[in-house]
C-alpha cells in the first residue's frame, strides 16, 4: 500500500470518529430560512396542494385538507418547503400556505388533557386520537395546549408535532 493509501485510511477512520461525537440534538439549518431542519408548522389553509417538486409546473400528488394540521419541513428550496404529515406523506409546499404557529395532533386514543403539568393533577377532558391541538409552550415532558377554547397540559408522548428534546415558549 502506498503512503497516500494509508495517510487516506487514517484520515477516513479519523472523519468517522468525529462523526460518531457530534451530538444527537446537532439540527442542519435550511439553506433558504437558515431555520433548523426538520422543523414543525401548521397548514395555515383549509387546502394546501402537495407538488412533486418544487414549482408550479410539478404535478400535484396530495392535497392536505385540514387547517391546523401539523406537518414537519424537512427540506426548502426558494419558495418551497418538502413537508410530510405524521404518517410520513409529502411533498413540496409553497411557503404561504404555511404557518409558524405550532399545532400538534393527538396520537393516542383518549389522552389527557391536564390542569397542570404533572400526571396527578385532575382530567379537564379526554381527547380522541387525531384532534388536532394548539401548543403555546412546550417544557421537558409537557406541552401546554388549546382545543376549541379548553386550555390545558398534555404529555409529549400523545403529541405529533414536537420533537421529544424541544422546548419553547
């Protein structure tokens, strides 16, 4: 074997350590936005066309139709962000039918809605699986959450639409 041969491997196995330290909460950041990917939002329109890529001229694939409905931005590209609801379904969106104001839909039949942010706090009701959520904050473990005027706390482990490791205001 060569020297370049061996100062390649060196170099390879080197790369591969550093990778392997990066940390798991590292996000890339969108080279349009410079938001970080992948990132939740809302559908802002009761109708939102899911194009094959990301112009007018693409053929249309979906259509979402639930305002409010979470969806997560996994890619952008001028206008346009690649979008895929909860069960993994997308495509590219136009921006504007977007919003920033973070939903979440319910995963888990008859979950929770709580008084507080703790599992013993008392029931203000229990919501069926795909209801769709408003979150205002979300801490460790808890989102704190509005459907049709009732405010409340629910666990993250009920919510799509929320990374596990995310916390806002």
């Amino acid at each position: 074997m060569t020297v370049f041969g061996l100062l390649r491997r060196a170099l390879a196995g080197v790369a591969g350590s550093v990778l392997l330290v990066q940390p798991a909460f590292a996000l890339e950041r969108g080279p349009v936005t410079n938001l970080p990917l992948p990132r939740y939002v809302s559908l802002k329109t009761d109708e939102g066309n899911v194009r094959r890529g990301p112009s007018l001229s693409h053929r249309i694939d979906w259509i979402f139709v639930r305002r409010g409905m979470p969806l997560e931005i996994v890619g952008e590209f001028g206008h346009w962000r690649r979008v895929q609801d909860r069960d993994g379904v997308g495509g590219w969106v136009h921006y504007s039918l977007l919003s920033g104001v973070r939903s979440a839909l319910i995963e888990t039949d008859l979950a929770p809605l709580m008084a507080a942010p703790n599992p013993d706090s008392p029931v203000k009701a229990h919501l069926e699986a795909g209801v769709i959520v408003w979150m205002s904050s979300c801490a460790a473990d808890w989102c704190k959450v509005e459907v049709e005027g009732t405010k409340g706390w629910m666990e993250k482990t009920a919510l799509w639409g929320v990374r596990r490791d995310e916390v806002f205001d």
